[in-house]
C-alpha cells in the first residue's frame, strides 16, 4: 500500500491518501497500548466516518479506511491513546516492563527529528521485537540492564537500565550527524547486517492463544489473532466492553491482559464465533 500523508495537524491521527481504500486515519498507540476506552472510540469513529471496520496494521498501528470526513473525524478524538501522535515505538506484547520503557522512549524521542522516520523498539529479552528488524531500540537483560539496538544491530555492550534512554538518543543523533556520503556506506552495511540477523534467528512464537507463564496464578493474558488483521466496528465496540488493557501486537493481532481464569473461558466463548484466532497453527494467521 502506497501512503501519501495529508495536511498534517496536530494530534492524532495520521492522514495517508491511498488509491485502494481512499483517506486512512492511522493512529500509533505506544507500544501497542490500549485501553477500553480506546476501544470503545475507536468502534465509534469506523462506524460513524470510516468503512465499518477497524484495521490492525503495521507496527502496531490500528486504522480506519475510507474516511469520509476527515474534520470531524479529528474532532472526535479524544481517547488516550488515539489522541497522541506518536512514531512507531514496538514493544515485546507480554512485557510491562517492555512497554514501560518503550513509553519512556517515545516521550523522549517524539521532538527529536532525527528519529523521525525511524521504527524504535523494546525487546524483553525473547527476541520477538529484535525479529522485525526495528532501527533502534533495546534489548532488555533482566530486570536492570540491557543491549542497544543501533541502526538495526545489536551491540555488544550491556548497559544500565537508567542509562538506556541517553545512550539511544545518542546514537540516533550521532547517526543522523554523519555526512551524506558516510551515512550511505553505514545504510549498505546495517542492511546487510540486518537481513543476516533476521534470516538466521529463530523468530518466537506470536502470543496466541491462553498465555499464563507470566502472570500471577489464577490470571492470564488471552492472545488472539485477526484474519487479515480486520475486526467490524461492532466487533471492535464490544472487545472495548471487556473493560481490559489490550495490547496490539506488530503482528496483526491482540492481547487482552490480567484477566480472570474463569472470565478468560467465558472470553474465549464469546469471540471466537467472532473471528478471533486463539489457535497459534490456525491456517488463518
């Protein structure tokens, strides 16, 4: 899909004009981060300026599609994590302690042009943020330390958690000093390095399915996966009903968090007749 951003205003949405499905509105919750009410909005505004449906899109993104009018649509705008605009910040889905830090990142980084264009991200360890191949990040070691992800490349040295931030700016500011023709040698040799990476690494398992390893006994994370990445606004208006955090994950699908045991099951009942995938070998992921 060809994306050609609109008139820019302040806040969120972005605007793409696109030949297929017409104006998107593509909002960038932090770290996939989403409460109940951004749900329940988000329903709201597909049914109300959009196609109907609300889109599960790259890097964590959702959108709607063949918005029909854009001035109200921005003037509606209002739940948290809809209502700032953000550049793509991943984080690992089933990390707080990811998520947290990629909002720290994202805070810092928002005013800096030099990551204007760039994909950041928080991997916690398991390797799934590292496996889509994001230009800066970091790589969490435990609970206090971890490995910076520099255009593309892990690096060797392990860092202090409260050093993690200065050192990332850093090196996406260092990177953009460089001159034209340097940074163009650096581009050919990252892609390279890049595309080694991802081509030999192990890529994890997407979070499908019932997900209780690291919650508190009695408590699970549910994770589920869209065909196509396509949930109906009513769809989208009664996850919102569930009145739980949800995650969206870069890879087209959700995670309803710290549910009950018991109201998991009764979850589970309720939305996959509704298309939800809760099986990680399903042929529709």
């Amino acid at each position: 899909m060809t994306d050609t951003p609109e008139t820019p205003h302040v806040g969120s949405p972005l605007l793409l004009d696109d030949a297929v499905h017409g104006t998107v509105a593509r909002f960038q919750p932090v770290a996939g981060a989403t409460t109940a009410e951004d749900w329940i909005e988000i329903a709201g505004l597909a049914q109300d300026f959009g196609d109907g449906n609300v889109y599960l899109a790259q890097n964590a993104a959702l959108e709607l599609r063949g918005v029909h009018d854009v001035a109200q649509l921005v003037a509606r705008v209002s739940a948290p994590a809809l209502s700032t605009l953000s550049r793509p910040v991943l984080a690992s889905p089933l990390s707080a302690a990811a998520r947290e830090l990629a909002r720290d990142i994202a805070a810092v980084c928002e005013g800096l042009e030099a990551a204007s264009e760039l994909v950041l991200g928080v991997d916690d360890g398991s390797g799934d943020i590292v496996a889509e191949g994001v230009d800066y990040g970091v790589l969490l070691r435990g609970t206090d330390s971890a490995q910076l992800i520099a255009q593309g490349v892990l690096s060797d040295a392990v860092l202090a958690i409260e050093d993690l931030v200065p050192a990332l700016v850093n090196a996406i500011e260092e990177a953009a000093a460089k001159a034209p023709e340097e940074a163009s040698a650096d581009t050919g040799r990252t892609e390279e390095l890049k595309l080694s990476a991802t081509e030999t690494s192990d890529k994890p398992t997407q979070p499908i399915g019932w997900l209780a390893e690291h919650t508190p006994e009695g408590r699970v994370d549910l994770g589920a996966g869209l065909h196509k990445g396509v949930i109906p606004a009513e769809f989208a208006d009664l996850i919102g009903r569930l009145d739980v955090d949800i995650t969206v994950t870069p890879w087209q699908g959700l995670v309803f968090h710290d549910i009950a045991e018991g109201d998991a099951e009764v979850v589970l009942r309720v939305l996959a007749p509704r298309g939800f995938i809760f099986d990680v070998n399903s042929p529709l992921l």
